[in-house]
C-alpha cells in the first residue's frame, strides 16, 4: 500500500515520501467539536500514533443530521460511571469519515473504499476490485491490516463489547478490511 500511495501522489504531483502527514491528519481532526487536543507523530512514513483528548464525548463527531449521530455515538454519563456505544454502518461511515479527516478520504478515495464511496461491496468483491486494480499484493497486504486503538477511561470498566479491557483502559483491534468495507456494521460499547 505504501508504495502505491507513493506512486499515485507521484503522479499527482506530489514529491513527498511521507504516505501518511500523522500531524497534518492532527491539524484536521483537531476542529471536530467536542476535542481537547490530538497530537499525531509519524512512527515512519506509513504508520501514525499519537492521541486524542476529548472533553466532550457528546459532541465528538457531531452531524448536521442528528438521526445519523444518534446511530453512530450515544454516551452516557452519570456520577463516577458511564457507558460509550459506537455503531458504523454503510449509511453513517460515508458521512463520519469525512468529518475525522479529509486528508484520510483522500486515501481512502484512491483505494476506492467502499467506507467513503458508499458502495455496497463485500469484502471479497473489494479485494478483487483491489486485486484487479493494483494488484494481488496490495490486496493481501489490506486483508492482513489492522487498527489498533487504546482508549482510556475515568473509571474501571465494568464490561465492554467488541474489545477487550484491563482496568480502565479499552484495547480494541479492529481488522482494516472490516472498516473499509462495512460488509456488516461495527458496535463497540464500554462501561465504566
């Protein structure tokens, strides 16, 4: 995947050997409402890590349609506990990416991804389509990805679905493939 994003910037014009700008992809998420502050640094020139500090979880995310952010998001909080549900599906994940990062729809626009495309493609057509396109390597380099996020909470957690917890820290391993495509949606929920 590296070298393909390598070559289609190249052929944009672009000359920089950074895949992924982790403190560009910082400065736009940084506007989304409901962040105290993210900090991106890039690992090498195709993997990011970094953070991200909410001070309002209700408005992380916020969308004009408030039918779509009550399907992706709902937080509760109540004294010293409270529970996050998070739900993508193909109807929210072309609405919610964009509002994370444009410069992440821009990526995944190249490798036609179904999450911002809207297409209705399961995973095996996508990696055909991959395949196809640029070719089988690519494809099984985007089967084997994963995405990996550590979230820590104010308290314990008391039970959590779609992940697995140690205390008050959430530790979710997600299948890229999974988000690319949405062939079935996502729930995640933690409680604390």
């Amino acid at each position: 995947m590296a070298t393909l994003i390598r070559t289609l910037s190249r052929v944009g014009g672009g000359t920089s050997a950074q895949i992924i700008d982790g403190p560009s992809i910082g400065r736009s998420m940084a506007i989304a409402p409901g962040i105290k502050a993210v900090s991106f640094t890039n690992v090498n020139s195709s993997t990011i890590e970094g953070t991200i500090s909410l001070y309002r979880v209700d408005e992380f995310l916020a969308i004009p349609s408030r039918a779509v952010a009550t399907r992706f998001i709902t937080y509760e909080q109540s004294g010293k506990g409270g529970q996050i549900t998070i739900h993508l599906d193909r109807s929210s994940g072309p609405q919610i990416i964009p509002l994370i990062s444009r410069d992440i729809v821009d990526y995944l626009s190249a490798l036609m991804a179904p999450v911002v495309t809207g297409e209705t493609l399961s995973r095996a057509d996508y990696l055909n389509l991959v395949s196809m396109v640029y070719g089988k390597p690519v494809a099984d380099e985007m089967a084997a990805a994963r995405i990996r996020a550590s979230i820590a909470f104010p308290s314990p957690i008391t039970a959590i679905k779609g992940g697995v917890a140690a205390d008050n820290r959430a530790e979710f391993d997600i299948p890229l493939l999974d988000l690319l495509v949405l062939e079935r949606a996502l729930d995640y929920q933690v409680t604390w």
